[in-house]
C-alpha cells in the first residue's frame, strides 16, 4: 500500500501497536505461574484484599500513632489490586458473559495497544496510590520543609504524567482512573467454566432457554443471564430493549472519546494543572506568612489567605462552564454537543462535576467553614453514646486534613 493511500483514523493507532517479546527467563516462569494462580484462585484471593482494602480505608487509628506501618499496608494492597485487575481484566475479555464498561474498554484499548500509554498510566496509579504515604515519610523523616518538597514533586509528577497521557492519546479527556477497573465478579470466572464442562445426561435435561447448540459439532455453551429469553409475554418488550445496541456498544476504544477542539484542549490542560496550581499558590501564601514577623489582620491579608481556593474553584468552575461550549464549534451547537457526548464522556463530566465538593475540605475554606461546623457536631455528640464513636471518627480523620495534603483526595478517592 503506498504511504499516501488514506487510512481510517483508529487503523493509524491501531498501526502503532508495538508488540514487546518476552524474555523466556526465571522472572517470567514466576509471573506466569502466579497469573495461573490467580486465575484459578480467583474468589481465594479477590475478597479477602477487598475486605483487606476498606478494613484498613475505616481504620481511624492509622492515621496518629501506626500512621506509617497501616498505610503502607494500604498502599501495598492498593499496588498489588491494580495488578491483578490487570490480569483478570484480560482473563474476563475472552469470557462470554462478560460485558465491560465503557472505561475499561476505553483503558483496556490503550493499556494493550500502546506501550508508552500502559507504562505512563500505570506508573501514574502507583503514584497516586502511594502519595500518601511517600507524604507521611517525608513529614517524619524531613520535616514540614521536606514535605512540603515532597508534596511539590508529587503533583508536578502527576500533572506531567497526565499531560503525556492527553498527548498519546491524541489530545482526548484524560479519565480521573487511567488502568482498568474491577467492573465484573470474581465468580464469574468459576461460573462459566463449570457450566462449559457440563453434559446432558439425557434429552429431558436439555434447558432449550440456557444453552445454544453449536450446529456443528453439537456442543453446548450455556447463554448469558442477560441472553435467556423471557419467560412470561409481558417481559418481552423489556428484554427486547435491553438487546437493543448503541452506538457506544459498538464503538472501538479510542470512539469512546473525541478529539478535543483547541478550546478544548486548553480547557483541558488547565484542568490537568489546577492542583498543581492550587499548590504553588498554597505554598507561597504560607511562606510569605512565615516571613512576615507582623501579621496585618486587615481585608487585603485576609483576601491573600483566600487567594489559592479561589483561584482554584474558580480554574474547576470555569472549566465546568466551558467544556460543552469548546465541543459546540464541533458538532453544531450546545444541543447537538449535549446530544452527541459519548456515554464515557459524560460519565467523566459527570464526575468532574461532582468531585467539586472536594474544595469544601481545602485551604481557608476548610479553616473557616467546615472545620467549624465538624468541630461543633463533635462537641455536641461527645456526650452521647454511640454518636461519640462517630465523633471520634471524624476528629481522626479532621488530623489527617491538617497534616497532610494528599489526605482530602483520599476521602473524594477512596478506591
């Protein structure tokens, strides 16, 4: 085919596919073996660090006295959770009854057909599950000054990774999770193997609604739950609709997004940067207050104090306020932006917008309203049984907010 032969634009990403042979060594013995393992194991090992996970997300004590040793527990369990959702996201593709959300199509597309991607995203995932704890080590071990060193590192880290990400992935939105989730349940991969190997005793035992009869060879492969036809008239209309397929259930991955305009990819970059901006604001009001030996109390200071959350909301609101007007010099209008959004798209939005409430536990907004109003709801309960284990609760999670950065991200992202 000559080069200037034109090409569809998802053959041009699917072509820069790179395939990474594999080194036949003592290493990969060893991850294969434990990915057959896993696969085998699967509801053996899945519920117990699920349970693990929140077990150690709700203990409050973790965050005074054992602060290092439980979250690097956590942090651990949250890096070894993130491998094995890889694994058995592959393991769940070729199942039957599978049927994955649009992120994981969206994730699991890039994750396996571009190599700078799966390296970016998952080291971006590593970075966010153990920043953290990467803060509490440098609170302890350098002080306030190494912390904040360490907090500065870690936000540029993110925001660069992020913005390589909106890079390779030829300037679409950059989802709030980049690698596959965990969208499907353990048991399905015990489920479907002991019904293939199942065989009819008998014509009487052959369930006509529960499995298909391959012409051929005669072996039968058991239908979904969501395939069995209904049993009774007035369901036919219902099960009727949910076989009807969209758009969005036939698109390939990289569909499952759209190029953003050049507004929008502004938009986009600002959003990427707000924390890091948010940060350096933060930090420079805090250093220009430690070097002033006489705090004037006046409005100009306390405008100062407020400085990095407005700038902050204000980069979020705006951002809110602009993404579909970016897309409307695309697809026509602000209706036809709303209508053509893909289904992972608004999702994304979706989320973006209620993630906002997440400035309600930052800068002097927290100082002056929400921290008041904690402080009087434990008070008031202190006093009453039952209510001041919840009061205790919430006075250690109120040490986290002060003392650490990353800590209100955790309680807006707890998975």
């Amino acid at each position: 085919m000559n080069a200037s032969d034109p090409r569809p634009e998802i053959d041009e990403e699917l072509k820069s596919t790179e395939s990474v042979p594999k080194n036949k060594n003592i290493f990969d013995n060893w991850i294969n073996a434990y990915r057959s393992f896993m696969l085998k194991n699967v509801n053996r090992i899945v519920w117990p660090e699920s349970t693990l996970q929140q077990a150690m997300y709700l203990f409050p004590g973790k965050f005074k006295d054992v602060e290092v040793a439980s979250e690097g527990i956590y942090t651990l369990l949250n890096i070894v959770g993130i491998y094995h959702n890889t694994i058995l996201t592959g393991a769940a593709a070729s199942r039957s009854n599978y049927q994955p959300s649009m992120h994981t199509r969206y994730t699991h597309h890039y994750t396996q057909h571009n190599r700078r991607y799966k390296r970016i995203a998952y080291l971006l995932a590593v970075l966010q599950k153990s920043e953290l704890l990467m803060e509490i080590l440098s609170r302890r071990y350098g002080g306030e000054k190494g912390q904040k060193t360490s907090v500065l590192t870690i936000e540029s880290a993110k925001s660069v990774l992020r913005l390589i990400l909106f890079y390779v992935t030829k300037m679409r939105m950059v989802p709030s999770s980049v690698v596959p989730g965990r969208d499907f349940e353990p048991s399905m991969f015990e489920d479907e193997d002991e019904n293939l190997n199942e065989t009819p005793t008998g014509a009487d035992t052959v369930d006509v609604d529960r499995y298909w009869t391959m012409p051929r060879t005669g072996r039968r492969l058991p239908l979904p739950k969501q395939h069995q036809l209904p049993s009774r008239e007035d369901e036919v209309a219902e099960f009727l609709i949910k076989r009807v397929l969209h758009p969005d259930d036939v698109a390939p991955g990289p569909r499952l997004m759209h190029k953003l305009t050049r507004d929008g990819q502004a938009n986009e970059v600002m959003y990427l940067l707000r924390p890091l901006i948010y940060t350096l604001l933060t930090y420079i009001v805090m250093r220009r207050n430690s070097n002033n030996r006489t705090k004037n109390k006046g409005g100009r200071e306390q405008l100062l104090q407020w400085m990095p959350w407005i700038i902050g909301i204000l980069m979020d609101w705006t951002y809110q306020n602009s993404v579909l007007t970016s897309l409307s010099e695309e697809f026509g209008g602000m209706r036809n932006a709303r209508s053509k959004l893909t289904g992972l798209e608004k999702e994304e939005l979706q989320k973006r917008k209620d993630d906002l409430w997440w400035w309600a536990l930052r800068g002097k907004f927290y100082d002056s309203i929400t921290k008041p109003i904690i402080d009087k709801v434990v008070k008031k309960t202190e006093n009453v049984p039952l209510l001041n284990l919840v009061g205790l609760y919430f006075s250690d999670y109120q040490y986290m907010l002060e003392n650490y950065h990353f800590a209100s991200e955790y309680l807006v992202f707890p998975c």
